[in-house]
C-alpha cells in the first residue's frame, strides 16, 4: 500500500451486515483513514495487490475522493506529491469493501500488518433490508462478483443454483448472499488472518463495549472519535447513509414488520444452517 499507514483493517462480509457502521467507526479513529466503495477501492486495492504499473496513480485518485467525508480533513491529510495523503500520524488504513469478501487471498498477499473486520446479522434483517433497497440489486451484483470468483462458487455450489434462478423469489436468492458472504468468514482465517467475527446487533446494542474490544484487535488505542463517529464526517456514505446519522437501536428488529411469515420462514430455511449455527433462530 502506498501510504504511511503499516496497518491496514479490511472490513469484509455481506452488504446490509453492519460493514458501513464498522467501518465509519474505525475509520473516525484520529489515527485511521477510511477509503470506501465507491471511491475507486476495488481497482485500487487489485492494482496494489497485483503491483500493477497504475497502482501509484490510482492511489492518489483514491486518496483525493477519500477526504470528501471528512469534516476536517487537515487533521488527516497533507499535500504530497500529486495530491493528499494520509498525514504521518495515520497508522490505520481502512478499507470497507464487503465486495473483497471473495479476495482472500490476495488480501494475505498484502505486505502491511492485516486485521480483517466481520460483521455478522440476523439473514432475515439484512434480507429486508435488501428488499427495502429495491434501487439496488443486491443479487445480480452478487452473482457478478461470484462469477469472477470460481473456487468460492464450487464451495457454495448448491446454494449458488438458487441465488441464479430467477424463477425464485428475490427474498430467497438475497439469503443465499447472506449465507454465501456470511459462510466465508472461515477463508480468511484458513490464510492466517486475523479476523475479529462481530455481531451487527451486540455492536448496536453494547456499543461502549464493543467499540473498544474492536479497536483493542486492530491495535488501536481508546478513543472518544470512534464513540461518536458522526462527529468527524460529512455527506452521504454507501446506500444513501448519512454519515452523521448516530447508531440506530430500533434498526434491529426492524424486519419482524417488513417480512410476512412466508417470507420469514423462506428466508430462515434458505440461510440454514449456518443461521442456526450463529444463533439466529
């Protein structure tokens, strides 16, 4: 990675999972740098990965887009070179890339000190709120990414059938995304990662808890910024987040008005067993 930072903290998992809230949180830390989706990270992080002849453009590319969600964004950055970069103080490069999910190892291939992040929900919350999001496919999206990654759909062969059979209802191919994306946690793992599994709802519930066990696994000292992330950014994040918005308690339980029981029932049987497994029953 070109930047000052020697630790970089991916946060992986399935979309609607709580990897935005992680990484806001993370990323709010006055020692980190958070580089989001759609500033360009997915080509940017292949390039670095790939030491591509492009990687040190895209950087600064990437670099520019990412202070726009920082209210301050000299306490972050300084001019170098083409454009901004993480000011020396910046340890922690954070990544929010739930799409990387499938890059395990590449993502082992990276030379900074790694800590993966792997925020996990209850498969009927983050089913409605894919169906809530109807602007964006969640499925088809899915399925591009998995068709460019043949070893994990041979692992979730079965489950990937019914995320590709458009005769299924849309409820029932986003549980095979959450069973696919929740069910990889173990390949980071398998390449000597350091992962940290964290539960969306224990993280929204005990938040003066979590927050610091997170930070502790990322090496990264106590600090009142990632308590109150909304206080250092700006704009909209992902999804139409706003990224002042304070963490929403009532979010939880949410899909128990969103979801009929048919629905409900599909959703639990198609993400089975490893719902059962995480204790989402």
């Amino acid at each position: 990675m070109i930047t000052t930072a020697t630790h970089t903290v991916i946060v992986l998992g399935c979309q609607r999972s709580g990897t935005t809230m992680s990484g806001q949180i993370l990323g709010a830390h006055e020692n980190a740098v958070m580089i989001d989706e759609f500033e360009g990270l997915y080509p940017w992080f292949h390039a670095q990965a790939d030491q591509a002849p492009d990687a040190a453009t895209l950087s600064t590319k990437v670099m520019q887009k990412s202070t726009a969600k920082y209210a301050d964004r000299a306490a972050r950055y300084v001019a170098q070179g083409g454009g901004p970069m993480p000011a020396d103080h910046i340890s922690h490069l954070v990544l929010k890339a739930p799409n990387l999910t499938f890059e395990a190892a590449k993502i082992a291939r990276l030379t900074t000190q790694v800590r993966v992040i792997y925020p996990q929900r209850d498969p009927r919350a983050v089913v409605a709120s894919m169906v809530r999001l109807s602007d964006i496919d969640f499925v088809t999206n899915q399925i591009k990414h998995l068709e460019g990654a043949p070893q994990v759909r041979a692992a979730f062969a079965s489950d990937f059938d019914v995320l590709s059979d458009t005769t299924q209802p849309y409820w029932i191919r986003a549980a095979k995304v959450w069973k696919i994306k929740t069910g990889l946690v173990e390949s980071f793992t398998a390449k000597g990662l350091p992962v940290l599994p964290l539960k969306y709802e224990d993280l929204v519930r005990n938040p003066d808890d979590m927050i610091p066990e997170i930070l502790r696994f990322c090496d990264l000292p106590e600090s009142q910024c990632a308590h109150h992330p909304e206080s250092v950014y700006q704009g909209t994040g992902p999804g139409g987040t706003k990224r002042t918005r304070r963490i929403d308690t009532t979010a939880v339980e949410r899909w128990s008005h969103e979801l009929n029981a048919d629905q409900t029932r599909d959703v639990m049987l198609a993400a089975a067993p490893l719902a059962e497994a995480l204790g989402y029953v």
